[in-house]
C-alpha cells in the first residue's frame, strides 16, 4: 500500500489511495461484498469501486468470483489475508504490553508488565523486545512468519523521521527513535505511531465510531493527546504535533506547563495533577492512585467528585475548540478517567454547549471508547494489517 509520504495530499493520487483504503476498510468489516454492496457501504460510484476492484486483484489483495444478487448477476470481492501474524507493543510511562495478533483480527496472546518505561528509552525497548520475543516463543511463532510490528508511543511522532517530539510526557524519549531501534533489535519492519491516533483507528475500525468519517478520539492519561479522523483518514499535520491539544492554553494564570505555556489543558486534567488536588485530609488522600479516585467518585464522596467533575468542565472547554475546528461526528474519550462514565461526560457536556457552535454541535455524539485499555494495541494492530495489503 502507498505510504502517506508517497503521495501528495489533495493529489489525484493521494484521492485513489483514501478511496482504495475505504474499499479495503469496507470488505474488513463485512466480509465478502458484492461491487454493489461496497458502493453503497462507501458512498463511492460503481465505475469506481469497478476501477478499485480491478486493481486491487491486479496487486492480489482481493480475490472476485461471479455470483448473483436479487436474481440479477454481480461480482463477489473478498478480502485476501495473508498468512503471518502480527505484533503490536504499547508503550506507557509505567507498563508495557505487547500482543500477537492474526490477519483476522484475533489476538493470539498477550502480556502486560509493570515497568518505569518513561525512564530510559533503550532500556524500555530492550525490555519491549524481550517481551515480544518471550511471546513468540510462548506461541511458537518463527519470527519468519511475523509480518510487522508497529508501536504506541504517548507523544508526537514525526511521520517524516520516527523521532519523538519535545513535548511528549516522557521527556526522556523527546528526540529518541524508538522504531529504529525495535527494527534493528527485532529484525523485522516497524512502524511507530501516537498512542492516540492509534487508538482512534482502533475505534473507527471496530469500536464506538465504526461507519463513521469525522471523529476525534481524545486520550486523558499523564498527558493529553487526540486522534483525528477527517475522511475517514488520519490526520497527523505536518510533523505529527496534530491532535496535541493538551496544550491548548484555557488560563493565561494557571500553572506553568511543562511545555513552558500556562495553564494547558493538562495541567487541568492529566492524571498527576488530579492527584495533586486531592486533599491532605479524607477518604482518599494524597498519594492514592486514579483507580482510588474514580472508585470514591462513583461511590459519592464529593471531594473526588468536584476533582472529576471540574476535570470535565476544563476537558469540555478544550474540546469545544476543536469542535469548532473540524466538525467532527463523534467526540470519543478513552483512558482511565473514561472510567468515571457520566460523571465526566456530563460537565464536559454542558462546557462544550458553552463553548462550541451550536451547528457544530448538532448530531455530535459524545461518548466514552468502546475498546477501553486495549484500543492502542488494537490499533497498533491494524496499522500492521493495513501494511500488508
């Protein structure tokens, strides 16, 4: 498949390839599909999905056999799934998780383990690889038969060079190329992406946002990040800094960030600061975690309660921005404190009613993620799968 760094955006080229992805995504999800079938599932014409057909049994991704529909004769395409499997790896600053999948979609085996991977980045791609290799073994996999790997990493990405940008929240990993280094330890191709953006995919591929081509995945963890979706496509902006909207700035007096700004929409949600409101005096004190947090939220102590509901204000007023900015259909938000349900959704709701168009707002849906924890592997997942066609 063409990379984004093969095509000029807005090219004819650039417009065959989104078309040849919507097909390729429509076949995932339903299988074997008439041309018929796939026009309506894309919106596309029948002339072309007749053209996107024919070259993709010319480049042996779909296989076409001849069949019937409502008595009249039509053309069934199917999707050709290459044997192998595929690994992917999810770097976050305390664990680290990899999962073996097949060309189906199924996860073969997994394993997460507690690790200071915010540290030191050789060490935590050293500890990656002994972890992946670990898996195949378990599943008697020869790394023969691996057809990619692809990483999630909490922190811009640059598409052009795989370096990690300044402002991730692992600063020790700013400027480090985690995929060279897999690649070179591991032996085999390797993509890196955002943890965001991946998780995004992930929803759009089989979760919250399945059939939708507008949406903004927004992840709250130690940082704050957003995976865009535009056309069905991800959108990742010049140097992959798209979507880092946890530094869009709501409070010139507010705390100074670690970005050098004040008041980013970080240091009003991102889960170290939650913890620091807490108080020195209660059930839930200083030093308990975020599960602690969101369980005394949901069981009504009201501190914890003002904590999630004012981190939901603040997410609604930094969301409502980039409503305005690219009309998505569904806002998606994911990462643990996703776990306070309603308790987060309502007053982030109410922020994004003051602070957003009314027209943008109109038929957005604001929901949690479907795929939880796992939606970043998923996603990883899925890149490698799409790197195989």
């Amino acid at each position: 498949m063409t990379t984004d760094a093969q095509v000029t955006p807005g090219s004819q080229a650039a417009l065959r390839q989104a078309n040849r992805e919507r097909v390729i995504a429509a076949l995932r999800r339903g299988g074997t599909l008439t041309q018929a079938e796939i026009a309506r599932a894309t919106g596309l014409s029948a002339a072309s999905v007749s053209n996107i057909v024919r070259d993709l049994r010319a480049m042996g991704v779909v296989s076409v056999r001849e069949t019937s529909s409502n008595g009249r004769r039509a053309r069934a395409v199917t999707l050709q799934r290459p044997p192998g499997v595929l690994v992917a790896i999810d770097f976050t600053h305390s664990r680290l998780t990899v999962a073996l999948g097949n060309t189906d979609g199924r996860v073969l085996q997994e394993e997460s383990i507690a690790y200071d991977v915010s540290e030191d980045p050789v060490r935590g791609v050293r500890r990656a690889v002994w972890l992946t290799e670990t898996l195949l073994t378990q599943a008697r996999v020869d790394r023969s038969m691996v057809l990619g790997v692809a990483a999630a990493i909490p922190g811009p990405v640059d598409p052009a060079t795989g370096l990690i940008g300044d402002i991730t929240s692992m600063p020790h990993w700013a400027g480090f190329n985690p995929g060279a280094e897999l690649q070179e330890r591991l032996g085999l191709p390797v993509s890196v992406d955002n943890d965001a953006n991946l998780c995004a995919l992930a929803e759009l591929t089989e979760g919250a946002a399945r059939g939708l081509e507008h949406v903004v995945y927004v992840k709250v963890a130690h940082g704050v990040g957003a995976g865009v979706i535009l056309g069905g496509r991800l959108f990742r902006g010049m140097n992959g800094n798209a979507g880092e909207i946890g530094h869009i700035g709501l409070d010139e007096r507010g705390q100074v960030c670690r970005c050098g700004n004040r008041g980013c929409l970080e240091t009003l949600v991102g889960t170290p600061y939650l913890l620091d409101m807490l108080p020195q005096q209660g059930r839930v004190k200083h030093g308990a975690s975020l599960v602690d947090l969101l369980e005394a939220a949901q069981e009504g102590d009201p501190g914890c309660r003002r904590i999630i509901a004012e981190a939901g204000a603040a997410l609604g007023r930094g969301v409502a921005v980039v409503v305005n900015m690219v009309n998505p259909q569904m806002v998606i938000v994911g990462g643990e404190i996703a776990e306070a349900g309603e308790l987060l959704l309502d007053p982030m709701r109410r922020a994004m009613e003051l602070g957003a168009l009314g027209n943008a707002l109109t038929g957005l849906r604001l929901v949690t993620g479907e795929l939880g924890e796992r939606a970043a592997l998923r996603g990883a997942l899925q890149v490698v799968l799409d790197s195989t066609f």
